[in-house]
C-alpha cells in the first residue's frame, strides 16, 4: 500500500472527534453587583474546579505507577529513587492544596452583603 492510498483511508474511516468545551456563561439576570463580581468569583471557582479535578485525575495516575514502581523496585538506590519520586509527587500535592485554600479564603474573605458593592 502506498502513502497516498493510507492518508486516503485513515482520513474516510477515521471519526471526527468534536471536542466539547463546557464553558460557565452566567446569566445577566444572576448579577446582583452593577460591576458583576460575584459572577467573576463564580467563574473563578468554576474553572477552578475543573483544574481541580483534571489535578486529582493526574495524581491518582501517579500515585498508581509510583506503586507499581515500588513494586518492581529491585536494588537499595531504585527504592530510594521511587521513594523520592513519592516525596516529590506529595509535597506538589500538598502545596497545590495549600494554594486552592488560598483561592477559595480569599474569595470568601471578599464577600460583602448584597448592598454593599465596592465597584
């Protein structure tokens, strides 16, 4: 088979993929402040849920091949290089969650009663 006749068939037999992007479009009817804000902090939490997720997902992978490395780990210096990775994978975890607290206090420290906007 020549090249031509592979690009031919891959392109014809090959599905279109449509990626679908959720995307948070608050409603003019929601906004309480004349400035929106609490729809940009709606927005924020939103996107950073997501992030947030797509992180999870990320770190269970991980974690899953960190133990199937341990697992395979045959010498002294390879347990001790799967043991560092962990340490590694757990500090980037724990300062991400330190770093999500920080976003989510701060959006709450900002709130103000419904009168009160600081446009």
């Amino acid at each position: 088979m020549i090249k031509e006749d592979f690009n031919r068939i891959k392109g014809s037999s090959m599905p279109k993929i449509q990626i679908k992007q959720d995307r948070f479009e608050p409603k003019k009817e929601e906004t309480a402040f004349p400035c929106g804000r609490h729809l940009c902090e709606k927005s924020v939490l939103y996107y950073q849920t997501c992030v947030s997720k797509c992180e999870s997902d990320l770190f269970c992978s991980a974690a899953d091949r960190l133990i199937g490395e341990l697992q395979k780990a045959r010498t002294l210096c390879e347990l001790k290089q799967v043991l560092d990775m962990m340490n590694s994978l757990l500090t980037s975890s724990a300062a991400k969650e330190l770093s999500l607290a920080e976003i989510v206090k701060s959006s709450n420290a900002n709130k103000k009663p419904d009168h009160e906007c600081d446009c």
